[in-house]
C-alpha cells in the first residue's frame, strides 16, 4: 500500500505538464472573468455619472435652493 501512495504521490507531484495546463486554464479563466468585471465596473461608472450630471443639473437650476 506504501509504494501505490508513493507512486501517486511522485505522479501527482511530478506531473509538470498536467498542473502547467491546470494553471494555464485557471489564468485565462480569471483573466476572463477580471475583463468581465472591469467593463461592467466601466459601465456603471459611465451611468453614475451620467445621473450625477442631471441630478447637478436639475438641482443648479432649480427654484426651490
């Protein structure tokens, strides 16, 4: 039993092009999903601001200041 945990050990350790390809789909992976969070954090920065400008707007000319 000893030598079956050390051999699956010494594969799993030693397996260089198995944990490359792992990390590899792991970095595109998070690579893909920071691209996604940073156009919809860009989207909503771009509609803030758009609302900020009107509520300015609205209130600088409003009557009731």
């Amino acid at each position: 039993m000893k030598l079956v945990a050390d051999l699956k050990q010494y594969l799993i350790l030693n397996d260089f092009h198995s944990v490359n390809e792992a990390i590899t789909n792991n970095s595109q992976l998070f690579r893909n999903t920071q691209s996604e969070c940073d156009k919809k954090l860009m989207k909503l920065r771009d509609e803030m601001a758009m609302d900020l400008y009107d509520l300015e707007e609205e209130y600088y000319t409003s009557i009731f200041k």
